[in-house]
C-alpha cells in the first residue's frame, strides 16, 4: 500500500436512518456523501456520512440487528478537548453520555447514539493516542 490511500467504510446495521442522520450530521456535524434507497430485493435503504475530504466514511444501512458492544467504538482525535456545545448536540440529537472506563473516560467524551454504537471524541491525536 506504499502508493495508494485506502479509504475506509465503516458499514452498520441501522434502525432508524433519520435519528442517525440527526445524530452523525446534525449534532457531529458530518456531511451525508450519499442516500440509497432499495429499489430490487436484496438492497437496503441506506445513509453514507462523512467529510468529503476525508478517507473514510460511516455507511449506516437500515435493516439488520445492530448488535454493538461496548468495545464497539468509533473515535475522532480531536486534539483537544471535545467541545461542550458538541457534545449537547450530540445529546439533544439523540445520544447519550456513557463512561467508557478509566482510560476513555481520561481522554474522550463517549456519547452513545440511538443504536447502541459509541462514538468517542477524544482530547488526543492521533500521533499520540
């Protein structure tokens, strides 16, 4: 992989893609980079959010079970500590604050969202995490 930049999709089972699109756009402040809808068996509704510069993006599609753990975390090295405004969004969209243990709860915010998936804004870089 000497020559390329991977990007990378995160896909999740999702049951409500407009309390997810409240949650990741509305109170992270992502962008939606795509919306599908099924149009032939088989297919799912589904929601692609992110940062149109960056090399990932979360796919969230509506079916499935989500079925997360506690150690299912998504993180976001902020470099500083995570705004309070940010994370009242985040809870006003639909998330809640949840500990994540003595390490996470030292560097991050962990706000759980509507299906369980723990999102850590951590006060960190990524060079130092």
């Amino acid at each position: 992989m000497d020559a390329m930049t991977p990007h990378l999709r995160i896909a999740r089972p999702c049951t409500d893609l407009a309390a997810a699109e409240r949650f990741y756009v509305e109170g992270l402040g992502l962008e939606v980079l795509h919306r599908g809808t099924a149009s032939a068996p088989g297919e799912h509704d589904l929601l692609m959010v992110g940062a149109p510069d960056a090399a990932w993006h979360l796919e969230l599609v509506l079916g499935g079970t989500p079925a997360p753990s506690e150690e299912d975390l998504l993180v976001l090295y902020l470099g500083e500590p995570a705004p309070d405004d940010l994370v009242a969004r985040l809870v006003a969209y639909g998330g809640t604050v949840v500990s994540q243990g003595p390490y996470w709860d030292r560097w991050a915010v962990t706000v759980r969202d509507h299906d369980g998936y723990r999102l850590a804004l951590s006060s960190r870089t990524w060079a130092n995490h």
